[in-house]
C-alpha cells in the first residue's frame, strides 16, 4: 500500500517565503504520507509577472521542510519556478530528507506561458519501493500521447499538479478520469484553489482508482484528500481486463 495526501493549496504570486512557510506546516500535519503533492507553481503562485518569480536558494529556503522529513522515506512533490541556464522552467521537484530534484518540466505550456516559461523536452518514469509513476502539470492532462508513456512502461501512478481554473473545471474531472481509466492507473492530482485577482481556481484536488473511480475529492471547505493505494488490487485488475495485451501497434494510415 501506498499512502498518499493531495493538497489543494492558494499560493499567493510573488510571496514566496510565505507560501513555502504555509508548505511547511501543511507538511507537518501529513508527513505520515508516503506522498504528499502540491500544485503547480506553488512556490511563486500562478504567475506569468517575471518580477513575482525571483530565483532563491532552495537549499536554505527550504531547509525546514526538510528537518521535518529528517528520518522519514516521505517525499513532497510539487510545482516550482525552476531558474536554469537563463530561462524559467515551470517543474515538479521532488524534496524528500536528504535531497531536492527536479523531475518533470511542463511540455506543454498553456497559451501565453510562454512569455516566461521555456518549454520542457523529456518525460521520465520514477520507481519508489512498490511503484513506478510519472508526472504531468496542468495543461499536460489534454495531451493523452504523453500519458500514454506511462501505459507502455507498466507504470502504476500518474500525479497532476496544477492550476487549473474553476470555469473549466468539468474538464479537469472528465480528462483525470479519461487518464486513469485509459491507462488503468491511480491518478493523484492536486489543484491550486481559491481566487486570485480576480482569477478564480478550481481546486477539487482528488484520487482516482485505475478503474476511473474518484476515491477522494476535496470541496471548498477542504485542503487535502487522502487515500491509500494498493497495488495488489491494481495487478490484480489488469490481469481481469488486459487492455495492454489486447493493444495494436501496427496500424497503417490512409
């Protein structure tokens, strides 16, 4: 089993010890997860204002949240503005105890991120003890070819950081189900909420099953949803209904 926490979380743009202060003591109430996932740029707050994405020392920044998970295997993913070789990079890190890695950087980036963001250009599958999982930001979840690069690597877990808006939620609930029950994995995603000048996000951070099922979602009124994933149950499924045996690769175009 795999225990897992989803934050639904309103980062404010431009403040960022702030928001990684209000990290930190989300992270102390749900260390007990094995994962615990934040959305997407919750470092700087969903902004495309170059003044509100300063670059920062993530080593001392983050220094706490890191004696919190000391003696712990917790890892905390989430989305952060990543400084690199010039450009801005909006990326899911993952800080754990010992060490802060980048993992996924957004290849997909929403119409007019690109005035600050430099597109990402891999995507890589990550093994914990029982799993292995992959990552997608925001827009990432309309693409399913990217998706399915976790389809034909077995992999078990996708986790969607975002920030997605509350005007388009319905879409956001039909493509996390769409992803999981396409390539029968557990999907943990968690969305920024809340309203920001005059922006409104869409929270409803949820867990589904691999059947599609939504196991956790969070309203309004809650910040994280919670849920224990058993792989068991997932091998086991697959084996009742083996979409990747059934798969055909060659197919011809006309």
């Amino acid at each position: 089993m795999m225990r897992v926490c989803a934050v639904s979380f309103s980062p404010i743009p431009g403040r960022i010890e702030e928001n990684i202060s209000r990290i930190v003591e989300i992270v102390t109430q749900e260390r007990a997860h094995d994962f615990i996932l934040f959305p997407e740029l919750s470092d700087t707050g969903y902004t495309l204002q170059a003044d509100q994405v300063k670059p920062y020392c993530r080593q001392t920044v983050f220094a706490p949240l890191q004696d919190i998970l000391s003696g712990s295997n917790t890892v905390v993913s989430l989305g952060l503005a990543e400084h690199l070789n010039g450009g801005i990079y909006n990326t899911i890190f993952e800080i754990s105890a010992t060490s802060i890695v980048p993992r996924y950087r957004k290849t997909h980036l929403f119409p007019g991120e690109e005035r600050l963001f430099r597109q990402g250009d891999f995507i890589s599958l990550y093994s914990s003890a029982s799993a292995v999982y992959g990552y997608h930001l925001c827009y990432d979840i309309r693409y399913p070819e990217l998706t399915r690069t976790l389809f034909s690597y077995s992999g078990d877990i996708l986790f969607v950081s975002a920030a997605w808006p509350a005007k388009r939620i319905d879409h956001w609930r039909s493509l996390l189900v769409a992803r999981a029950i396409e390539n029968q994995v557990y999907v943990v995603a968690a969305n920024q909420n809340g309203v920001l000048q005059n922006y409104h996000f869409g929270g409803q951070s949820m867990i589904l099953s691999p059947r599609g099922e939504i196991l956790q979602e969070s309203s309004e009124n809650t910040e994280c949803v919670r849920a224990c994933l058993s792989l068991s149950l997932l091998r086991e499924y697959r084996r009742e209904f083996p979409l990747r045996s059934s798969r055909c690769n060659d197919i011809s175009f006309l």
